[in-house]
C-alpha cells in the first residue's frame, strides 16, 4: 500500500521535499538579513524578534500554498476557499481593524525607524500636542514619558498620521535641556 502510494506520487513527494528544503533555508536567510540589519541600524532585539515572527508566518502561509498546488489543488479552488476564509475573517476582525493597522506600523517604524529609544518628539496634534521622551517602541504602541512624569501609550499607527518632530533637548530632572 505504502509502495503504491510513493510510486504513484513520486514527482508530489519530491517537489514537496525540495519545496520544504527551499522554504527553510529562505527563512534561515531571511532570518539573517533582518538580524543583521537590525544589528547595523543598532534596532532593540524584542522588535527584531517580532519582525522575524512575522516574516515566517507570511513564509509558511505562502509554503502552505505552494504545497497545496503541488498536490494538485486547483488554484481556482485555493482562490475559492481563501476567499471565503478571509470574508469570514474580515467580517469578525473588522472590529480589529486597528490591531493590524497598529501592527503594519511597527514593522514600517522597525525598518524606516526615524526616531529611537530615547529621543524628545513632538507629536502634531492641534486638539492634543504631545512633547515626550520615547521609553519603549512595541508592536501596537510607543511609550512616551513627559515632562511631567506621565506615561503616554501611544497607537503606531497614528504616528503615521500625526507629524512629529525629533527634538533636539532631552529630559534632565523633568526638565527640557538642549
């Protein structure tokens, strides 16, 4: 039975193979690429770990595909039933909107990083302007600490849509200095 199955499924089995070699040592090399341009940019380890998670989910989605094809669905079908997953998806996440947005933000602040860990910024805001001290850049949100000793938790992805300014002063005692 098993001899009849290798036979009949020989090319399957060794596309599948190779398929899986490639996709390892695609993550393998893309894994690299951002550590060693997290290295050179001097990016915060936790970001990048986050940015590598995300890049090898997006890898095995697509090698999940790429199997799928191997083994003969049809793309059509494949169209089909993603698109179904994802109207069903879509409909529920809706309401998490923001939650992807906010995590797309925090790989686009991981490789455009305009600011750091402990620069002075000044976010746009004509109802709500906001001077802080960066303490923490997560995947959601950027803590701020004001002058004032208050924290401010503050959404990615409204970084994108408010301008700031990188001050050149910094905290000393609560207080602006240049």
């Amino acid at each position: 039975m098993y001899l009849d199955f290798a036979q009949n499924y020989t090319k399957e089995i060794v596309s599948s193979g190779i398929l899986i070699l490639v996709f390892i040592i695609l993550r393998v090399v893309l894994t690299r690429l951002v550590k060693s341009f997290a290295k050179v940019t001097h990016r915060i380890e936790h970001r990048t770990n986050l940015v590598i998670k995300y890049i090898h989910i997006l890898v095995v989605i697509i090698g999940l595909i790429a199997l799928i094809i191997i083994w003969g669905v049809q793309p059509k079908d494949i169209f089909i039933a993603v698109s179904s997953v994802a109207t069903v998806v879509g409909v529920a996440m809706f309401a998490q909107w923001s939650i992807l947005s906010n995590i797309t933000s925090g790989v686009i602040l991981f490789f455009s990083f305009p600011f750091r860990i402990g620069d002075v910024i000044q976010i746009l805001d004509k109802d709500y302007p906001i001077i802080g001290e960066i303490e923490d850049i997560r995947a959601f949100h950027v803590s701020l600490k004001t002058k004032e000793g208050e924290t401010i938790i503050y959404p990615n992805n409204l970084l994108f849509q408010k301008g700031i300014s990188i001050r050149k002063d910094r905290f000393i005692d609560n207080e602006f200095t240049d």
